[in-house]
C-alpha cells in the first residue's frame, strides 16, 4: 500500500491541477475566500507532501546515484539559503509573506522530483500515466476551444475570476476588467479582439504548456491506438488556439530531441510541419479567431498602455507588443543578474514580489527570477538540473527526455515552474523515469 498509495497521488495531482484554477475561482465566487480558501487551495501541496511521507515510510531511503539527484539537492539548498539570509544582506526588500510565497514556488519542482525518486512504476503503468496526460489536454484542449468561441467574454468578467485573482492572489489586471490581458490578442483593429483558448487553468500560456507535454507523449508512442491520434489532434488544435508562440516552439523543439533520442524520422518531421503550420496558423488568426470585444473603461486603459508602449498587432512581426514585452523584460533581467549576480533574497521577483507590492526586479523568464531570488548561482544549479536531467532520460524515457527539454527552453522566456502543473506532473514523472533500466547502446529508449 506504502508504494501504491504515492503513485494514486501523482494521478490525482496530474487531473486535479489541470481543473485548480477554475475550482478555487468557482470556490470564491460562492463565497468561500480569504483564509479558508487559502486552506482548500492549499490540497496540492498537503497531497504532495503526505505522497512524499508515504513513500518514505516505504521506501526507507531514497538514492542519490544520479547527478540529477545531487544537483536538485544543490539547487534546493541554496534556496534554502537564501530563504534563511537576511534580506538587508543582500539588498532585497521582499516581505515575510513574499519569501514564504518564494520557497514554495522554487521547490515545488523539487519536491515532485524526489517524490517521482520514491515511486517504482511498471511499464503498464507508465503508459497508463501517459495516457492519462493525453486525456487531461484532450478534455482541457476540447473546453478552451468551445470556450473561446461559445462563452462570452462578459460572462467570465462577471464570474468570480477577477476578484479570485485581486482580492485572493493580489493580482491586479487593469485593462481586461480584472482578467488578465493574455486572455485577449490585441489585433490593434480595436473593433476585432481576439479570444485566446485560457482553459480550466485560466491562461492561454499554462494551457499551452500541459498540452505541449501531451503531445510529446502521442509523438513518443511508436505504436497508438486511433483514439490516441485524435485525442493528439484536438490537443495540437486547443494549443493553436493558445496563440502562444513560445508553447510553439517548444513543441517544435522537444520533437526534435524527440527524434534524435528515439533515431527516428518521423517527430523530426513532425516538428517541420507544426512550425509551417504555427506561422500559417498565425497568419490567418485575424481572420478566424474568436472575435470579442472591449468595454470603454478597457479601451481607454488599452489606448493608454499603447502610445506608453507602442509595438504593432502583427503575431509574426518582431515588433509586436508582446513579443517586445517579453525580450524588454528578459534582457531588463540579465542586466540585474549580472549587474547583481549575488541575488536579493527571496521574493523580490516574479508573481512573489508581485502578490506582496515588492520591487518586481525580475519577471517572466524561470532563469533571471531565480537568478533575482537565489543569485546566480541558484540560476546555474537549476539550468543544470535539467541539463542532467536531459542526460539521464536519454536512454530511459524519450518522452520526459523531450518534455524536459520543451520545459527548459520555455523558461527562457516565462515562469514555466509558476504553473503547478507543469511543476508537479513532469518533474515527477522525470523522477520516476530515471528509475527505469536505460535501453542497451544503440537500441531506441520507449516512450
């Protein structure tokens, strides 16, 4: 029961992170909020660590013979560290709350990871999982369609979403009557806004992140049933209708480790035809995409930002608002790495110092926050731990070999271990691959 219990855990996180977000702004909206929506909310990381005590009650030990292991341990250490360091040390000016929203937010990966260390999975049971994975985008791909096209958008700015994400998290939106702007591409034809597939996670970018996992997966069988490529189909069009070109590439990407791991052709291939298809895709978005439209407090808010800002419409022009945004704010970040490659404690970048109304010295990019939080040194650890990562799943499991990769390159450019998912489910299904048998030189590692 010791061994099974963890595993039921992992199933059970990987469906009920995919739905969180719309169960704790559904919560609020009844009226649960405050401190006892914080304690519901709080499930994941209670299940997360009873699953963790569990298997170390069963398993005793856990064996640090990998150097993803030492390296995941280094890395957590050092957060650690900079969690214990005086803030006044070092320069930070995060609050208590803020550092404690910190530590949660860099080691969750870590935790699942260990978790992952502890489980022993069959080859039954780690297709199960996988398919499992395919059938959560599926679902989650299936809705944020219909939804985009279906479900007006007033509708969702009278739901309990806004105040969820204000009086809840402290996540101000301005311009999109409390829902985040990345629900909505910007056309810069004011009368022609486009929806974006946002899901049961609430963001297109978090949506697009699960079903890239899901994909690899569909990718990585050699040999799938038909309900597979379907389901596969509909996960490649939710992620479409994501609009999330960073999600794009990292497909693209991941398919390619995809065929150089399993020496085949065919996700080389693949990954040929997603990047015509994405940038044709792109193209005709104006066109058919779910049209929406804005209030007046949110046009004049938008006008103001724009001639602030500037940048265009165009999804393919390197000038657009939001692909500038996100090179401003990475290289605004290297900068204060660089500039500052010690660190400022914990809390003082990302949605942390955002929640908490700290100097926000770093956002977006996984590598300049952590870099902000836990030095430079806590930003190399972490990109070496997926490097190692990498190594160690190149001959035991193409598709976590491929999922990680796709996850390294997306935190480049986003918080990509700020979505729970994405945190839990694949760094301890990594975990857990890197207790299989490695394939034999030369022969292809299964999925």
């Amino acid at each position: 029961m010791t061994r099974r219990l963890p595993w039921l855990a992992l199933l059970v996180l990987t469906v009920g992170l995919a739905v969180h977000n719309l169960a704790m702004a559904l919560l609020w909206e009844t009226g649960l909020r405050g401190t006892g929506l914080d304690v519901a909310a709080a499930w994941k990381e209670a299940l997360l660590l009873a699953a963790l005590a569990i298997g170390l009650i069963g398993a005793r030990r856990i064996r640090f013979d990998h150097w993803a292991d030492r390296l995941a341990l280094a890395y957590a250490a050092a957060v650690v560290l900079y969690w214990l360091l005086p803030q006044s040390w070092l320069g930070g000016a995060a609050t208590g709350r803020g550092e404690l929203f910190a530590l949660r937010h860099h080691l969750l990966p870590v935790g699942a990871y260990l978790l992952g260390r502890l489980l022993v999975v069959s080859s039954p049971q780690w297709r199960r999982a996988g398919v499992l994975v395919i059938g959560v985008a599926a679902a989650a791909a299936g809705w944020g369609v219909v939804d985009a096209y279906a479900v007006p958008l007033q509708w969702w700015r009278d739901s309990g979403v806004p105040g969820w994400y204000h009086e809840q998290l402290g996540l101000d939106y301005d311009c999109l009557s409390g829902l985040p702007e990345n629900w909505v591409f910007n056309t810069g034809d004011e009368a022609n806004p486009l929806r974006r597939a946002v899901s049961t996670l609430l963001s297109p970018l978090a949506t697009a992140y699960l079903l890239v996992i899901a994909l690899l997966f569909g990718a990585a069988l050699r040999r799938r049933p038909a309900w597979v490529t379907a389901a596969a189909a509909l996960v490649y069009a939710g992620l479409l209708f994501t609009h999330t070109r960073a999600a794009y590439l990292a497909l693209a990407v991941g398919l390619v480790v995809l065929a150089l791991v399993q020496r085949r052709r065919a996700p080389a291939l693949l990954a040929a035809g997603s990047v015509v298809v994405s940038v044709a895709f792109l193209a005709a978005y104006p066109s058919v995409g779910p049209s929406t439209s804005y209030t007046a407090a949110e046009l004049t808010c938008l006008r103001a930002n724009a001639a602030a800002e500037g940048g265009t419409g165009d999804a393919l022009s390197a000038r657009e608002a939001s692909t500038e945004s996100h090179w401003r704010n990475l290289r605004d970040g290297v900068e204060t790495v660089l500039r500052h490659p010690w660190g400022y404690g914990l809390g003082n970048a990302g949605v942390s110092a955002k929640r908490t109304g700290a100097e926000i010295r770093a956002g977006e990019s996984t590598y300049t926050e952590l870099g902000v939080d836990a030095g430079l040194a806590g930003a190399l650890l972490f990109a070496g731990w997926l490097l190692a990562l990498v190594r160690g799943l190149w001959r035991r499991s193409a598709w976590l070999a491929a999922s990680v990769t796709a996850v390294a390159v997306l935190g480049v450019q986003t918080d990509v271990i700020g979505v729970h998912w994405v945190a839990v489910v694949v760094f301890a299904l990594a975990g857990a691959a890197l207790t299989r048998p490695r394939a034999e030189p030369g022969a292809q590692p299964e999925a």
